[in-house]
C-alpha cells in the first residue's frame, strides 16, 4: 500500500547534447518549486516526491506523474506548479489544463518513443559508437574542472547578489569573453542563473561558496582544486610507483596546507561532536590529539566537558591554523599546542 496520500514522479534525465529533455527545459527549476511550496503548504508530509528517468514524451516536458490518480501533467512551469499543488495536491482537483487526457495517444507516444530509442541504440551499437554509459565516465572531469576553475577564481563571490559578465571579469581580473563562457558553462549545470544578461548564484553557490556565506567553503573546497592536478598525474604514477608531484621533503605549501586543514575541518566538526556525546567522558581529565589538524575533537570533547584539559600536537605548519580555530570558539585558554620537533615529510 501506498504510505503517502500522493506519490510524484518528475523526470530530470539529463540526456546527450542535442536531444530533447525535460532537464533542458526547466524541470529542475519545477522540482524546486514543487519541493519548497509543498513545504509552505503545509502537506510535504503527505506526498511523496520521487525524481526518475525519461517518461517517454520529452517533447512535452517538464513532465510528472502523479499518484494514484495516474494523472500526466506535461509543459510544466513554477506557476502551474503553484496551481497543481493549491488544486490537485491540496484538495484533490486535477488541474485539467495541464494534464494530458488522452490515455491512448500518450500511451502510443511512450511505445514509439522507446522504439525509436532502442533503434537508436542498435545503429549505434552496429557502428560501434561510444556508448553514452562510457561517455559520462570519460568526459565527466569536464563539469568538474569548470566548477574548479570558478572556485579557484572565487567567482561566486565576485558574482555576488547578482553581476553582468565584464563586472565579474574585473573582480577576478579574467578576460571578459572567456569568463562569460565559463558563466554560461556554469549555468548550464545549474550553478548559476541568468536573467538577461545578469548572472546570479544559486542557493547551493550562494550558501557554501560565496566569502562570508552561512557556510563559507571555498578555502576547503580549494583541496579538491589542488587534487586535481595530483590525480592528473595518476599514468604517471601508475608507471613509475610512487607520486610524481610531491617532491621528497618539500612540505606543502601554506596555500595548500590551509585548503587541507579547512576541508578536513568541515569533514570532521559534526563526527566531534558526536564522537564526544557517545564517550563517556566522566572520569578523563585530559585529552591528547595527536595529528588534531584544526583541533576539531579538541573542540568538541572541551566543549562536551568544561573540565577537561585538550592538548594538540601536530605540525608547526598547522599549529597556527588550529590556533585560529580554537580561538574561533573562544578556547584558547583551555586548549594547549605543542609542535611536532624535527619537522620532516
């Protein structure tokens, strides 16, 4: 049985460059909608919202299914969405103006549509193209080396509250043409938004990747940026058996250090915390955190225990930063550092 009085499935399958999809034409941005005014409405709890593949009728997208009625709504927009919810969901009217009626046409449509596709796939297999499977594989560091490159930059930032491309090429101090490819670039992974010929952060980008947002991330995030020319060495290393990068007793650079220290950070403040309510702390007196990076447990055991007494050890390249996290929290008078002596990687 059902848990759920309704139950919606809305396609968001990306598909190949070309090829109609609901993606393209703005089912992210009605998933959004549909999720946050579900949410105002007070009846989140009662429908069940399931995103899914291709439902066969691209051409008419954004599409969703609602259940148990079985109702197919296509051409979808925030606004109809508004409807649907106020309408159907709410008070169990199908909004005839957006629903398709025609069982039989829309059920012919999907059978043709998933021959045709099928067909597709066999001429393809037959010439022995590259299966789209392999391509998302391969071709993935793409979106990924664009995100890179913008958090690099500190684009979000420059793009702010929202910003036209030559603006956010000044800030970032990037050739205007090339930036304004990497804007459309990012909007098209639904990073950013554009309106005219303003671009505007995303809440995901506003919230984690803007300085001074919530939820700052940048600096963390820069590891991944530095990860990324390690692992483009990963044939070499393969051949050779040990890293080609990192020279021997070099240690990190203070830029990447602080990368480091930032995102293990962020990996490690909420597992403190629950580290240090599921010990049992009652008869320990002091703590010492060997290799404490940011100090995080040191935090969260001291914050857990007033009087415990934490000491960090770690190196003298990273001591300073768990100082300033320490300090952060206003614990620097209950937290010791000691430096690791004879500093070698």
């Amino acid at each position: 049985m059902e848990p759920f009085r309704n139950h919606i499935y809305i396609c968001t399958q990306k598909k190949p460059e070309g090829a109609p999809s609901c993606i393209n034409v703005g089912s992210q941005e009605v998933l959004t909608t549909l999720n946050r005014e579900l949410a105002q409405s007070g009846i989140a709890d009662e429908v069940q919202v399931t995103t899914c593949g291709c439902l066969g009728i691209c051409g008419k997208g954004p599409n969703m299914v609602v259940y148990p009625e079985g109702v197919w709504y296509t051409g979808l927009t925030p606004q109809r969405i508004s409807k649907i919810i106020k309408d159907h969901l709410a008070n169990n009217r199908p909004v005839e103006d957006f629903l398709l009626k025609d069982t039989d046409a829309l059920k012919n449509e999907i059978i043709a549509h998933n021959q045709m596709v099928e067909a597709m796939k066999t001429i393809m297999q037959k010439a022995g193209v590259i299966p789209e499977e392999l391509n998302q594989f391969m071709r993935g560091f793409m979106e990924s080396r664009i995100l890179l490159s913008a958090i690099e930059l500190d684009l979000f930032t420059a793009v702010g509250q929202g910003a036209k491309n030559t603006d956010i090429a000044k800030t970032i101090n990037t050739d205007p043409r090339a930036t304004e490819a990497l804007l459309n670039a990012l909007t098209a992974i639904d990073v950013l938004e554009k309106e005219k010929d303003v671009y505007k952060n995303k809440p995901l980008t506003a919230k984690y990747l803007v300085k001074d947002a919530e939820h700052d991330s940048r600096i963390a995030a820069m590891h991944v940026v530095g990860l990324w020319h390690r692992w483009s060495t990963l044939t070499d290393c393969l051949k050779k058996g040990t890293s080609v990068i990192i020279e021997k007793g070099k240690p990190r650079g203070k830029g990447e250090t602080t990368a480091f220290i930032a995102a293990m950070h962020k990996n490690a403040v909420f597992r403190a915390e629950k580290t240090a309510e599921i010990l049992d702390l009652g008869s320990v007196n002091s703590i010492l955190d060997l290799g404490g990076g940011s100090g995080a447990y040191a935090i969260a055991f001291t914050k857990h225990k007033p009087d415990i007494k934490a000491t960090v050890f770690d190196l003298p390249t990273v001591i300073p930063l768990t100082k300033k996290y320490v300090a952060e929290e206003g614990l620097q008078n209950k937290i010791d550092f000691i430096e690791s002596p004879n500093y070698k990687i």
